[in-house]
C-alpha cells in the first residue's frame, strides 16, 4: 500500500464490512426463510439458482474471521444483523437462538478489541413479511422498528456504531423498478412506495435506538457518480436525473426533509397518500453518515416510459463486476455530502472495494488489481481529508469473498479468499498489504 496508518488521524477508523446473508450461512439456528431464498429459487433469478443457505458458514466459524481482522489491524467491523434470523416471521416473539448468536458475536469482537459496527439490515427481509407486501407496506416501519427494539434490547449496550438500513437504493429501486434482487419487481408504483418506506423505517428505527439511550447512530447511502454521455443538454438531464434517483433521494429525504423534484416529476404520482407528513420522522437527527461507494455511470436519454435514459459503457478500466473504476467520484461525493447535507457530521466511507477475478495459485492469491483500487480510493480519501472534510473512517467491501447476489458466488470482493466447497480462509495479498499498512 501506498500509505500508513500515521498518514491518517489518531483517532481514524480502519474497519473491513459483510453482511449477514451473504457470509453466515441462513440454514442455520432457527432462521425463518427470507424474500432472498424465494428469489434464489426462481429459475433464472440468481447464476446456478445458488443461495445462502451455507455461504461461509460464519455462523460456525466466526471466531476464524475475526482472527482475521484482528492480526490485520483492523480497529472495526461492519456487520449487519439477520431480521429473519431473529424474528422469524419478521414480527411476533423473537428466536432465542438467532439473540444468543448476535451476542456470542458482539462478545467475539469486543474480546478481540474490535470496535462492533451494526447494520440492522442489509437485504434479507422475511418472507412472511413479504407475503404483506414486503416494503411496499407503510406497515413495514413499525415491523421494523419492533426488530429495532429487539435486536438492540439485546446488543444495542456494546455497539459502537448503527445503521439502520443499507442502502437504501438497493432496498428500493434496484429490487423493485429494475428487478435485479429481491423480490424482483419492475413495477413503478412499488417502487415509489418502496423508496418512501424504507425511509420512514429508517426513522422510526432511530427513534427506537435513541429511546434506548443509544448513540453514534447514522445512515448508510449507497452512491453512484453521474455523469452524461455526450454534451448535450438532453444528455445532462438524464445525468441529472439518474443523480437524483440514485444519490439523492434518500439523503436529502433524511437530512432535508425533501425529494428531488426532478425524481418527483417521475414517482409523485406513485407515492402513498400523506408522503410529506412523514419527514418529521424521516429526518430524526443522526450522528453521523456513511457512504458506499464503488463506481461511475454514464447516462445518455433514451426513449420510452420514465426515467427515459440509458447506461453507456465508458471508457475507463473495470472491475470484475464491469463496474468502471473512478477513484474522483469518491472524493467528489465527500465533498458534497458535506457541502450540501451533513455539514460538520462526521463522515465514513462505510464500503469501498472490488471484484476481481482472484486464483488460489500454491495457496496464494495475487490481487494487485485490488491492492491499487484500494490505493488509488484511499488516497482520495485522504485528499478529502486534506481539505477538511470531517472523514473518520473508512471500511473496506469485504472481508471475505461471499455470496454476490443474484451473482451468486462468481464475483469475489474479499480480502481473504473462501473456497467454497472447503470454505479454507487464505488472506490474499491484500489482506497482506493492508497489514502492513495499518500496523501501529
């Protein structure tokens, strides 16, 4: 790596990111089914119908992976926590065993003297909640907030830091407008509805954590930087617009109170009756904000039905996932995350990384590809830093190679290789790398 740890703050944040379903393994401890496990069993929805049944049986070898980060001098873990997993049905009397694992984590982390950062849910939403209509259901907030209380009743003590909901874009948009997870909808008006609910459990969840006496509690926006393909005006506007849906919506939602009225040309007429009434609780103030970042998109109009423009392939070197590798884009959405929304909150890069096409070659993995993204984006990050933008952390996507999605387990985003019929750990080289960096 091309930086240390004395190039940062003392009191910066190093912490590497997973995600419940994609690493521990559903089929265990008396977790109920998920909307993932109905998608994955779709033919069609997911490469090879695969799922996450056993993915990397963390929840039996989590002690493994948390020797992990630890020797790599990681300061934090991002983690996010299974509703399925500890309310079956997504409501009613909770799972003793699916409690009981979240606490044998936390302890496992804490004993480590890793800092235990909490997302209370990354994707896997019960499928008994889904036959409800899932988030197109205003009801979804107070089923939420109720998992809130129960989850951070039992561990919410020995947090450092929680998130509600990751990324909200992905919860809303990408599974409801475009189809591609879970529960793979193309419907305009769940959409809409979608983007608006998730919002409002995001804030009835920090109105739970804060009646706790909690603190340190934030939101986690995923972002993509938008930029047109050509210079035409007709082009901008399509950027403009993708920027909106995209990066905007639901951070200004949280921090303004408002919606792009661009994206409102588009799904007002779609939202549910009283949409406005509800930002007294969306913008339930928070204390800090992360972003995840990974790419750029070019965007050029094209017709047909709203949003009326189309991805164009750009030129730039790309990841495993085709996604175009643009280091700037981070350092220009800290800024104006700062500029325009959160002011003097702090800032975290809460997920950065890529997938590569990564070889066991005699029990070693050279990721270069991956040691010079990660260079390249912490030293945006850095340079962000530089200018006076309050960055406190910031978490490498992933520890470990995991269950991709509807990708299945094709693309590998970890810094530490899993076979997936052994499920051996080998740290790749950079794990190594960032050892080395980050010792103290």
């Amino acid at each position: 790596m091309n930086f240390t740890r004395s190039d940062f703050p003392k009191d910066f944040l190093f912490g590497a990111a997973t995600s419940s379903y994609q690493i521990e393994g559903h089929k265990f401890g008396g977790a109920g089914r998920t909307h993932w496990d109905d998608f994955a069993d779709t033919p069609g929805n997911v490469v090879r119908a695969e799922n996450g049944n056993l993915a990397c049986d963390h929840y039996h070898r989590y002690e493994e992976d948390f020797d992990l980060l630890a020797a790599a001098g990681f300061d934090c873990y991002r983690f996010s926590t299974s509703w399925a997993r500890v309310q079956p049905d997504g409501k009613g009397a909770p799972n003793p065993e699916g409690l009981d694992f979240y606490d044998r984590l936390t302890d496992a982390m804490l004993a480590r003297g890793l800092k235990p950062c909490a997302t209370l849910y990354h994707w896997e939403l019960p499928s008994a909640l889904a036959d409800q209509g899932g988030w197109r259901n205003r009801d979804i907030a107070e089923r939420f907030a109720e998992f809130t209380e129960i989850i951070m009743g039992r561990i919410g003590d020995r947090m450092h830091s929680v998130a509600p909901i990751n990324e909200p874009w992905c919860v809303g948009f990408m599974s409801h407008f475009l189809g591609h997870h879970a529960p793979g909808l193309r419907d305009v008006r769940a959409t809409a509805r979608a983007m608006h609910h998730v919002l409002l459990a995001h804030g009835r969840s920090i109105e739970v954590m804060r009646a706790l006496g909690m603190t340190n509690l934030g939101g986690v926006f995923n972002m993509e930087w938008a930029e047109p393909a050509d210079d035409t005006e007709e082009a901008a506007r399509a950027a403009a617009l993708y920027d909106g849906y995209y990066n905007r919506w639901f951070i200004e939602g949280v921090f303004k109170g408002s919606y792009p009225a661009n994206v409102l040309e588009g799904l007002e007429p779609h939202l549910p009756r009283g949409w406005q009434d509800d930002f007294g609780t969306i913008t339930t103030p928070l204390d800090w904000c992360g972003l995840n970042y990974y790419t750029r998109k070019l965007i050029a109009p094209a017709p047909g039905p709203w949003p009326h423009h189309q991805e164009v392939a750009g030129p730039l070197p790309k990841t495993q996932m085709d996604w175009e590798i643009y280091p700037d884009g981070l350092y220009k959405f800290l800024h104006r995350t700062a500029q325009e929304y959160t002011g003097d909150l702090p800032l975290y890069v809460t997920e950065n990384g890529m997938a590569n096409p990564d070889v066991l070659v005699d029990g070693r993995v050279d990721d270069q590809g991956r040691i010079d993204y990660l260079n390249a984006h912490i030293g945006k990050a850095r340079q962000a830093l530089d200018d006076g933008v309050p960055l406190k952390g910031y978490f490498v996507w992933s520890l470990l190679d995991n269950y991709e999605w509807a990708l299945g387990y094709e693309k590998r985003f970890g810094l530490v290789h899993v076979d997936f019929e052994s499920l051996k750990r080998t740290p790749k080289a950079s794990y190594e790398a960032l050892k080395t960096a980050l010792a103290r």
